[in-house]
C-alpha cells in the first residue's frame, strides 16, 4: 500500500525565510482570506488552506474556490493583495505623521474580469488622485511562493506611501494638477490659501532627468514642478 504525499505551495519553511516585513505581509494576507491570524506554530497545511485562492493554476481561480459568483471571487483574490497592501501603506503614513482622510483618503476600485484583464485602482474620495492603477489577467494573477506573495503586497504598500509623499500633503494644502506635453510654465500666480498647484510636465525627454518622478495621478514619469 502506497501512502500519497501531499505537496503544498506556501510552507512553513517559506514562512521561515522571510524577513520581518515581508512576514507581517503574509500573515496580513492570511487574515484577510480566513478573518483569522495564523495559528503561532502554523503547519504546511494551514499556511496553504489560507492562501489556496492566490496558488499557481491554469484558471482565473482554483476550482475549489468557486461558490458561485466567479466575479466576486476574482475581486477577492485581488483585493488580498491590493487592499492589505493599502491597510500597510495606511499604517506606515500615520506612523510617519500624515493624517487618514485629511492628507490622503485611500478608496480601492476593483473591476474584475474573467476572460480579460481585470484592473485595480486605489483614488482618494477626497481629492482627484490616482495613485494606483495596474492590470491583470486573473489566470496570470498567482504566486508560487510566500515571497513573490510578500513581494507584490510590498509593492503595493511603498508605491502608496511614495504617492503620497510625492504629492506633498505635508502643508496641508489640496493639490491642484496641471497636466501639459512640452509646455512651459513660467510662473503661476495669486493661488488661493490652502491650495498647491502641481504642474505636470510628460515630455520628459526635453527635461532634467534629476526632477523627472512617476506621476501621482497616472504613475507614468514626468517632470514635476510646485507653486
């Protein structure tokens, strides 16, 4: 009598071989998908049980993740990913001093897709920002170790957080963005109190490459110039 071995994706020994951070985005995930934290001495078992809808396969969702809204189920998968990576980029702009719903609103979009891409973005509800904005198609959308998954919700979270940074709420002020393509600015005048004015310049190519920076609405580069 032969006894079957079951091969799991995400181990413990995964789990061992990450750093701090990169541990405390898994574990976030974890929770995300199950509502609970991982057990203090977790088993191959139930790291990948917890993970099951972020596994490599060949469909938009493992089968056993189907209960009958496959479009919802797609929207979670990506939310695991998208949304803890905003809850970590929240909590490291707090700690740094910025205020929630004062210098930055996060509001994620998710539009999922089963036979295309599906595209994620994160705006704020109070100001006319994208910070965020990708594309992926569900079935290319897995991980095949716990430190891709680390690494992609990391992504997420410093892409946020220099985003915000890059808008420079710091003073306070609401931004104002002007968007021009070979355009020259030279001055801009009697701006309101409490009011920043962020020119946007695309043609990176005619500009100085040391203040050329992704764009905090489009994240495409651009040359940015403040008044």
């Amino acid at each position: 009598m032969q006894t079957q071995t079951i091969s799991y994706p995400f181990t413990v020994g995964q789990l061992n071989a990450l750093n701090r951070e990169q541990r405390e985005a898994v574990e976030a995930v974890v929770e995300y998908l199950s509502d609970f934290p991982l057990s203090e001495d977790p088993t191959d078992e139930e790291i990948s049980t917890s993970l099951n809808l972020l596994k490599s396969c060949e469909s938009s969702i493992p089968p056993e993740e189907f209960d009958g809204d496959i479009l919802e189920t797609i929207r979670r998968k990506f939310s695991a990913v998208f949304c803890v990576g905003l809850e970590l980029a929240d909590q490291e702009l707090t700690q740094q001093g910025f205020s929630q719903f004062v210098q930055f609103s996060f509001c994620p979009v998710i539009e999922p897709c089963f036979d295309d891409a599906s595209h994620v973005a994160i705006v704020d509800y109070k100001l006319p920002v994208c910070y965020l904005h990708e594309w992926h198609k569900a079935w290319c959308f897995h991980f095949s170790n716990l430190e891709e998954l680390a690494e992609a919700v990391l992504n997420v979270k410093n892409h946020l957080v220099t985003q915000v940074k890059l808008a420079r709420f710091q003073d306070g002020k609401h931004p104002i963005y002007v968007s021009v393509e070979g355009g020259v600015v030279q001055n801009v005048e009697n701006i309101p109190a409490g009011v920043s004015v962020v020119v946007l310049d695309y043609d990176v190519d005619a500009q100085d490459s040391d203040r050329i920076k992704p764009s905090p609405l489009t994240g495409e580069l651009c040359w940015i110039a403040q008044y």
